[in-house]
C-alpha cells in the first residue's frame, strides 16, 4: 500500500517545474520528458555555424551511436534507423522505449579545432494512460458525472491504468457538503514498466442517505490526463417506497403531462420510472448546482426536463404508464422521495357506444323489433376499460323491460379494447305506442374519464296489430238494404243487390290485399335490420381473423434468419430508412423530394401509392408496420382509422384472378365460415378500406400477360374505385407508366443517422460496441456500401454483437459474406451437437453444395433467369435432406402459392415454393459455380485465346450491370480466376474502376490495387446522372477506398446527380439512392446541376460538409443558380485554409468573399449587389426552367 505523502507532492511539482525550464543558449535541458510509443526529440539550442555534433549514451566507452556533420549524418543509431537528427543538431528517437529513460551526452564542436561542449540529458519516459480521465469502475458512457446505483455495504472504485509513471488518486463528497471527506484507501502497482492506480471508498450509505455526488480527483503535475477529475451521482439502491404516498394521475392519451419533484433548490435529482417486471429504471438524473448538467439514460423524445427538476411528457402514450418515483437531495443533505402513480386513458372511436342496427350516428335511431331478442352494444377503441350496460331513459318504463343472460367480450387491439355486450331482452305486453326509449352508457371505476352514452328507442308491433283487419260493411246491413229495396220494386232489388254485392267483393278483396302489402312491407323491415345485425356480426368476425393472421406476419420478424428463436414484432425492430417522393417538375421531369416519414406520404386526395425500394430495404416490413398500426389503431398514423384493410402477398398469388378468392385462400383460416360472396359484400359495405399489395415485381399473373384480373383492375381503377391502394415493388418505370396517377415513394436504404438509430432500438445495449461497429463502417467503405442495404446492416449488427473479432478480418465483401455463411452453419451444427449423425451429414453439406450453385447460377443468366423454384423440383436436383438443410439455416426459404386449377378453377393446389433469403446469397453460390467453371478452363490444356473465349462465353451470360457481386465475389473466392474475369471487366464501360472492386477482393497485393487508385484519383473523378448505377456505385467506393488509405483524391465533380445533404452533414445524398461521404483526401469539389436552383438550405449543408472534409481548398458551382449571399461563419473552414469558394454564373465566374459570405465578380473585382443578382436570375430563367 503506497501513501501519499507532502513530500511526494513535492516532488511532482519540482518534476513540472523542470519540465518548462527554460532553454539557455549553447546548451541542451537537462531533464527532458520524452512520450512512450511515439516520436521523441531531446531539444538543444547549439550556434547556427556549429562542425559537428556528437551523440553518446552516456557512461557508455563503446563510442557514440550519431554523429552528425551538416548536412550528413552517421553511426549505427542513425544507420539501424533508432535515431535521427534535426538539422539544428537536435536527437530524434524514431519511436521511443523504455530503454530510454536513461542519460544522454551531446557533445558539440563548434569548429575543427576548437574544444567540443559536453551536455548531459536525463531522459524521462512518459506515458499517457489509457483513459482521458480518471475511470469510475462500474459507470458507463463518456459523460463528464457518471450515475450508479450501489448497495449500502457496496465499495466505490476509481482508477487510471497503464500511465508513467503513476498517477496518484483521492475521493472526494462534494454533496452534501457536510460529509467532505469519506474513507479510502489508495493503491499502485508497476507491471512492465507501467503504473496502475486505485482508491476505493467504502461505507457510503452507511449514514442512510439516498443520493450523493463525489468526485475522483487526480494529482498529476505532468499533464498526462486530459481531465483531472470525474464525478458520479450514487443512489442508494435499497430504497423503501412502502412508507411513501402516492399521487394518482391519470391523464389523456397525446395529452401533455408535468410530473413535480417536491423541494426547491434541488442540486441533486433522479427520476426513475417501474419496468414490467417491477424494478426501478433510472430515466434522467440532475446535477444542478455549479454544474447544470442533466443525462437521460432512456431515450425518449417525448419526455424533457423542466425546471426544478419537473418530469414533462409532451405527448403521453401509453408506455409511459406506470409509477415514476423522483428522488432529490439540495446542497445541505434534505433529501425527498415523490411517488406518483401514472396512468392513461384513451378515448373510444367513435366517442359514443354503437348499438348494433343504428349505423347512423348523426340521426336518432329506432329499431324495430320484435317482442324478445337479442340487442347489442359495442365500445370500440377504448382504455382502460368500462363495463357497458342498458337502462331506460325515463324510470317509469324500468319494469317495461328485463334483460337476462348478458355476455360482455372484450377484445385487445394493441393499447386498446373493444367491449362487446349482448343481452337477451323480454319486453312485457300493453306498453303505450309499443316503444321504450333506452340508453346504453359506460359504468364501473373508470367510466368518470369518458361518460359515455347512446339513447335510442326500440318499437315492436304485436301479432294483433299485425293481423286486424280494415273495417268494412257489415253483413246484416246488405240484409236491411234487400228488404227495403224488394219492397220498392222488385227488379230494382235484383239489380241493386247484384251491384252492392259486386261492390262489397271488390272493397273486401282491395282491403285483404292492402293489409297484405303493409305485412310484407314490416316483415321487410324487419328482415333488413336483422341483415344489418349480421353484417355487423360478419364484419366484426371478419376482421378479428385478418387481424388474427396479421398478428402471425407481424410478430414473427427474424433480423437473423438462422436464429429462429430471436424473433420480434415489427414494432421492436422497424426503422425508417431514407426516403423520397416523386413529384413532377414544370417541364415534366421527374423531381425527387425527400421526406422524414412514410406518414407524410398518405393524403386524403391520393387512391394509389406505389412505394419502390431495392431488395432488402424494407417493403415488406413496412407493409407489416402499417398492418401493426392497423390492428392497434394507433393514433399516431392515419392508417388506424381505416375500417378494413386488406394485405395480400402477390409472390403466394398464381392464378388466382379473384381478389376474394385470394383473400380465402391466403388470409383467412381454413375453417372460415365467409363465402368469396361474403367477403365481396363485407368489402363493399365497409366504409373506408386500404388494400395493400406488396412485391409487384413478384407477380407471376403480370409476367403471363395477365391483364384481366382483379389485382390489375385494382391498380387501374376498374374495380374498387373508393378503395385506397398501395403496392411495393422494386424500383420500376415501367409499372408508373402502365398504372393511372399514383404518388410514389422510393427508399433510399439506411444512412449513418438510420443505422445509429437502428443500433439503439435493435442493437447491442453497449454504447461502445454501437460506436465500435460505425467506426469500423467508416473506415472500410466496401462493406459500408453493403450496409446501406438495411438487411445486412441488420445481419452485420447481429452477427457481429456475437463475435467480437469479426470487425478485424473482414475487409471485403467476399470475406464479409463467407463469414455470414459460416456463421448460418455454425449455429445449425451448434443446434445439433449431442446427434452426431447429424453433425457429420451437415458438414457433409457445408462443403459440398455444387448443385446449389448450379441452380443458383442458372437463375441469373439472362436466358433463363428465375429467383424461385418448385419445391418438388429442387428436392429432385438437390436431395431432400440438403434442402431441407439450407432451409432450416436460412440460405433458403419456403413459402406457399395457391394455384388455382380446373376449368372453373375449383381445384387449388396449395404448393411450396423455394427461394434465396435474399438476391445476394443466390449471388455468392452462383459466384462458386462461376469461380469452378473457370478454374477448370483455366486448368485445361487451351492456349491463351481459346480460354479467354470461353471464359467470355461464360461471362456473357451475366449482365455485369445487375450482377456485380457475383463478378466480385468469384474473383476473392478463387484468386486464380480472378485476372481473366478482370480482364473481362476492363474492357467494360468505366470498366476500370469495377476491376478495382473485383482487384480489392483478393486482399493481397493492396499496394497493386492503391497504385491504381492513385492514379485513378489523380485526375477529377466524374460522378453523372448519365453513368450506370454501377459505374457510379464502383466510383463511390473506390473514392471510399483512396480516404480509407490516405490517397490525394485531386477532385470529384457532380453532375447532375446532387440530391440534398444527409442530416448528418457527413454525406451528399445523389440520384439512385447512392451517398458521397465525408473524403479526408479530397482537395476540390464541382457541383455542376444544369438548369437547378440550389437552396439556401442545400447550400448550407454544402458548406457544412464542405467542412468536414479537411484537404478540401476549392468548391465550385456550375450552370446552376446559388444563393445571393451566405454567413460568414459557414465560410470559416475556407479562412482557415486559404481555401476557395466559385461559382460560374449564366456568362462570368464568380468568387466567394469569404469574409463577407458575398459574391466577387471574377474579372471586375466588384460585389455582386442585388440589382445584378436579379439580372442573373432574369438570364438564367430565360435560359433554363426549373
């Protein structure tokens, strides 16, 4: 155990003393401190016209190491490359060791003849210790006060590492400030030369305080630490709630919230907040006094510090139920413990209950019924829940009516409920009008948040109403009327007789019929409220099993396809990528504007939305994102509050020309009651309905010429034409122009803001293994433009979190997919290890799969090109157990298609079929059969010409332009095959930037491949809208690969293929969803948009980014329009590196004043002032339209 002593104190400052002792003429310092691991130089200061100066070790006869001689210098130090000198006679150590913490002796001649000068140097070996600052042992992130939850009897330790030489530590308690001191006890230990400090303070809590703020504090008079000192907040963990009172709140759902922490100046505050499980999770902490620092340890944006240490939620939602504790503590030790209990109520939609038969809630409802049944009451959307029940709207009519066998149902939809009540009802006999008024309204503890309530009356008729006839004329007064009549005149009876009786047949058989139209009028009546209570059954049940089989899309999301397992809802995992909206410019062009969500898209004066995106950037997860907000009726989007919406899978659909067939067939269960009949009218009764049609492009139907069905009426607004329509393919043209107007939306994949995102919600918990996997994404560009793609961003995320060594070997995409493949392998042998038959048939498989990569091969060549197969068939080239062994790690999978049959396509074949995870997997098998063909041609006995034909012949069949992976990674699989398959590149247009690809997935012979580059990057590197996405996909990483390696990138220029700047301020977002990075060797950049205006945001971010690029001198703007001025301050980085900033008008250049942020005409010298800056925009309007 080392003390720290005054003495000790001493001396460390005598050391800093010495070190900035000031340097007298003709001699060196005698105690100079020298940086472990790095270049050192011992200064001296000799006369300009010194002979020769002669270095020894001092004590040492051997002789001197360096002699130097302006200009030449000698001896074994300088000759082994240990030393060097400075011209001024100077030593300097290449890289200095321990070995030289020793003494030196300079000796210097001032001529041939004169007396040399002797000086003798201690050299003292530093070293910086691995921390910037003292390390509190158990705190985590890089905060300058850490936060900790400790136990009573817990120690607290801190601690500097690997330093030289020590570095001595001390705890202090800062608050409260009667307890500034706190036992500790400081330790040191030397291992290899190097010293490792801690202090310890124990018995922290042992005065039964809550919370306390210390800090770690260092002596170090050499400087070695960056910071002297760290704080951290403690918090007791044993804390008893059981003695705090509690305050209920509960508020509305989106409401704004402010949860007080009692007491008044605070200086030390923690919010915590109780998890499902029951424990308290730290949500924000405060050091308020001398510090006004704050950290939130749970991110949510909704959720701010106010002042005094007030909790405020913006917008409530429901996750933020619960019980938050706050715990304070001031400068003087008065500590309090708040408690408020958390809860939050949502109102139902619609904000009455329905009764089941009144569909018109703007009108007062009757309902004709009969004497008994059934009556029904719904409250939809609701939290928390309320208890529904009947009563009569006046008292006197309470015994008019009974209710018995009463059923309540409630059904969850995410944060909400439906409560369903159903009643059987007896109505007594002799009721005035045969009508009772009646009110279903919401009751039990929870009903005081809502006050719900719905009045409507119910009139029966009974069967005597029903059947009494209309009066007519009575028998016995035809009786009176014949004997009158026969006593007048006898012939007059006969005929009045004949005509009364004619008459009373004619009146009887119009009154029989009336009453026969007025029963068939009631009992249609009747009919058609008993239709409308089963379309509402139907509806009801219809919907909860399409929300049934969403659930099973939705919640079965595998970011690892091997890890069956690890599965996740939607919801967990689901990040936006980019994303952009195609609108269209005044000439006609097709303009991309950028959006921040895919909410923003939806409209309510648009019917069809298609929505673009490349393979593995999302279109089906977000597809099962808006069926999760749809089955919850989230309140944040608008697709909650459709009635019905309908998620079909277009690659399962074969010939099924029916939309409701389709549905049957691959939506609802099996034992679903509902006719294709019933679907199409619960359909057509719905009031608003959302059909989602996702992977167009895998729509077999549309291949066939198939024109005349219901998905291609759907789309072309013959069929549904109310009905709200979106559709997922991959980027296509062709399928804008065939469809009527549509909004379109493209996703861009993932830029560093989405994958950072995606990290925190999906990732490792670890910051530092968050940042370690952006860091290495930075530095390897090649498997950064992979990443991009937001599957294997997600594949690498994971895979990587479980192998930490992953990022030091993988440099290539060939090295980053092999591993994934080994990876999916790996954890299929680890599943079944105890079954050793098993074991060896599955290392049988991974080695031996030529059959795979044939038929993988075979679906990319463009004669023949499929990316799914017959299940049947696959079994019979590749073996049932190798299938069903590919499948079960992942490379492929399985789903149904239903085809329909039979000439009145009666007969359903509901058949499986096989696929690649993903394009790229079928990629690197065809990559192996590719790589095979060629070495074995390589290896026959052909001459050079009649190889390389066939090799062409081979090649030919791939369209490079889509395939470049497979290019890429057979020449990094096979090195042998790699020359002639570059040498086929080559000859490709811009070819030669894609064989440095092809060339970089060897991983030998880099300095082969960085003289291309390098000759590559010495001219400007052209970056337009005219070159293949390939071309400008291979030029983006190469520029990657020059940063990466520090090669002098002379220049990029884009043309016509700007976008925006990323949030981030660290890219330039291009056309085709590609991205120019932050370049650290590029010196000058040209932003030549042809006829575009470029915004002051746009230019901004020009400037920013500008900035982050630290050799870029010269920016330049062509043939586009640029803002009249700029601040000053966005133009530092040019200041500072005598930079330039141009721009080429409509006729004459124009310079950036960089201290002004004006324009400069060029040749005049003059400011551009507004009056000329309007002519510039007058020309070039004249010239271009945009």
């Amino acid at each position: 155990m080392e003390v720290v002593t005054m003495n000790g104190l001493i001396l460390g400052m005598s050391v800093f003393i010495l070190l900035f002792e000031p340097v007298h003429p003709e001699e060196c310092q005698t105690r100079q401190y020298l940086e472990f691991g790095r270049q050192g130089s011992i200064w001296c200061v000799f006369p300009e016209t010194f002979f020769k100066v002669v270095w020894y070790y001092s004590g040492d006869t051997s002789g001197p190491f360096l002699e130097y001689k302006p200009p030449k210098a000698s001896g074994v130090g300088f000759d082994s490359g240990e030393y060097d000198i400075h011209p001024d006679g100077s030593l300097i150590i290449q890289n200095v060791t321990l070995n030289h913490e020793r003494t030196f002796n300079a000796v210097m001649f001032l001529s041939d003849k004169s007396a040399p000068k002797s000086n003798d140097i201690d050299v003292i070996v530093i070293k910086r210790p691995s921390s910037v600052s003292p390390v509190i042992m158990g705190s985590s992130g890089v905060d300058h006060i850490h936060f900790q939850e400790i136990l009573p009897t817990q120690n607290l330790t801190c601690g500097i590492s690997d330093s030289r030489p020590a570095i001595p530590l001390s705890w202090e308690i800062t608050i409260p400030n009667e307890d500034h001191n706190t036992s500790f006890a400081y330790d040191s230990k030397i291992d290899s030369g190097f010293s490792s400090s801690v202090v310890t303070a124990v018995d922290l809590f042992a005065d039964g305080r809550t919370l306390k703020l210390l800090s770690c504090k260092s002596d170090d008079p050499l400087d070695l630490l960056e910071k002297n000192e760290s704080s951290i907040l403690i918090q007791n963990e044993e804390i008893d709630l059981t003695t705090v009172a509690s305050e209920e709140k509960i508020v509305k759902f989106d409401s704004t919230v402010k949860l007080q922490c009692s007491g008044h100046n605070n200086s030390l505050i923690v919010w915590k907040k109780q998890n499902s499980t029951g424990q308290l999770e730290t949500i924000v902490y405060v050091v308020s006094v001398d510090h006004g620092f704050s950290r939130f340890l749970k991110t949510d944006p909704s959720v701010s510090l106010g002042s005094d240490g007030v909790l405020v939620i913006d917008t409530v939602k429901v996750e933020h139920e619960g019980a938050y504790v706050c715990i304070r503590s001031d400068k003087d030790g008065q500590e309090d413990i708040n408690l408020v209990d958390l809860g939050v109520y949502i109102d139902p939609v619609p904000a009455h209950p329905v009764v089941t038969g009144c569909n018109n809630p703007k009108q007062y409802c009757t309902l004709e019924v009969e004497q008994e049944g059934n009556l029904t009451c719904t409250i939809k959307g609701i939290r928390p829940t309320v208890e529904p029940k009947w009563t009569v709207f006046d008292e006197k009519q309470a015994e008019m009516i009974t209710f018995e066998n009463e059923k309540t149902k409630i059904i969850e939809y995410g944060d909400t409920n439906d409560i369903i009540l159903t009643s059987e009802y007896k109505i007594q006999p002799s009721i005035p009008d045969n009508r009772i008024s009646l009110k279903c309204i919401g009751s039990g503890p929870h009903a005081e948040y809502f006050k719900l309530s719905s009045t409507f009356d119910i009139q029966f008729t009974t069967a005597d109403t029903l059947n009494e006839p209309e009066a007519g004329l009575k028998p016995w007064g035809i009786g009176v009327i014949i004997g009158v009549v026969v006593l007048v005149l006898l012939v007059l009876v006969i005929v009045v007789v004949k005509w009364k009786n004619h008459r009373k047949i004619k009146k009887n058989k119009q009154g029989d019929l009336q009453n026969e139209e007025e029963m068939m009028k009631l009992t249609a009546d009747i009919e058609e409220k008993k239709q409308l209570t089963k379309d509402q059954s139907d509806f009801e049940l219809f919907t909860t099993q399409i929300r049934g089989k969403y659930q099973d899309f939705y919640q079965a999301i595998k970011p690892i396809p091997y890890l069956a397992d690890k599965m996740y809802s939607v919801h967990q995992v689901f990040v936006e990528g980019g994303l952009k909206v195609l609108s269209k410019a005044n000439i006609g062009q097709d303009k991309w504007e950028e959006i921040s969500s895919y909410r923003e898209m939806f409209s309510a004066d648009e019917r069809l939305y298609i929505i673009e995106g490349e393979a593995g950037y999302g279109k089906t997860t977000l597809t099962l994102q808006l069926a999760y907000e749809w089955c919850t009726k989230s309140r944040d989007s608008s697709i909650g509050s459709y009635e019905l919406l309908i998620l079909l899978r277009l690659r399962e659909l074969t010939d099924i020309a029916s939309l409701y067939k389709a549905i049957k067939q691959c939506i609802l269960p099996k034992d679903t009651p509902f006719t294709e009949e019933d679907i199409e009218r619960i359909i057509n009764n719905s009031q608003s309905v959302m059909i989602i049609l996702d992977g167009f492009d895998e729509y077999t139907s549309q291949d066939n010429g198939a024109d005349s069905n219901d998905v291609m009426d759907i789309l072309k607004n013959r069929m549904l034409m109310d009905t709200v329509v979106v559709v997922t393919t991959r980027p296509s043209t062709v399928l804008r122009r065939e469809l009527p107007p549509a909004k379109v939306m493209q996703m861009t994949g993932f830029d560093k803001q989405e994958q950072v995102s995606y990290l925190r919600k999906a990732g490792p918990k670890d910051e530092t293994a968050q940042r370690k996997i952006m860091e290495y994404l930075e530095k390897n560009p090649v498997v950064s433009d992979i990443c991009q793609t937001p599957l294997f961003f997600a594949i690498f995320t994971h895979v990587s979190s479980e192998d930490k060594t992953l990022m030091t070997f993988v440099t290539s995409v060939t090295s980053f997919f092999r591993y994934i493949i080994t990876s999916f392998h790996f954890h299929q042998k680890n599943k079944i290890k105890e079954d050793q038959d098993k074991l060896d048939e599955a290392e049988r498989f991974e080695v031996e799969y030529e059959g795979l990569s044939k038929v993988a091969f075979d679906g990319l060549c463009e004669n023949r090109e499929m990316n799914e197969w017959r299940k049947g068939k696959m079994t019979e080239s590749l073996g049932k157990e190798f299938l069903n062994h590919y499948v079960e790690i992942g490379v492929l999978v399985k789903h149904k298609k239903v085809n329909v049959g039979g000439t009145l396509g009666r007969f359903i074949d509901d058949s499986e079929q096989i696929s690649f995870y993903h394009r790229l997997f079928c990629e690197w098998y065809a990559a192996q059969h590719l790589a095979d063909e060629v070495g074995s041609i390589l290896e026959s006995r052909l001459d050079a010409n009649d190889s390389g034909q066939r090799v062409e012949r081979i090649l030919e069949n791939l369209d490079p332009f889509r395939r470049q992976y497979t290019f890429r990674f057979a020449c990094g699989l096979k090195k042998e095959v790699a020359d002639p398959i570059i040498s086929y590149v080559r000859k490709l247009p811009e070819g030669e930037k894609f064989a440095v690809l092809c060339a970089f997935e060897q991983g030998e012979e880099l300095e082969d491949i960085r003289k291309t580059v390098r000759d590559l990057c010495s001219n400007v590197i052209h970056i337009s809208n005219n070159d293949s996405r390939l071309q400008r996909r291979s030029t983006l990483q190469l520029l990657g690969i020059a940063s990466v390696n520090q090669i002098p990138i002379a220049g990029v220029w884009i043309s016509d293929s700007f976008k925006s700047v990323g949030d981030s301020k660290e890219e330039i977002l291009l056309d085709e969803c590609l991205r120019l990075p932050v370049l650290n060797t590029m010196k000058e950049l040209c932003i030549d948009q042809r006829g575009k205006k470029i915004s002051m945001e746009s230019m901004s971010g020009i400037l920013q980014f500008s900035e982050n690029c630290p050799k870029l001198q010269k920016l330049r703007f062509e043939n586009c329009l640029v803002p009249f001025s700029v601040e000053a301050s966005s133009l530092k980085a040019f200041q500072d590196r005598e930079g330039e900033v141009s721009w080429f008008g409509t006729q004459c250049w124009y310079d950036m004043d960089l201290a002004t942020g004006c324009w400069k005409n060029r040749d005049s010298g003059k400011l551009l002032e507004s009056d000329g800056y309007d002519h510039q925009v007058k020309s070039f309007e004249e010239i271009h339209t945009w």
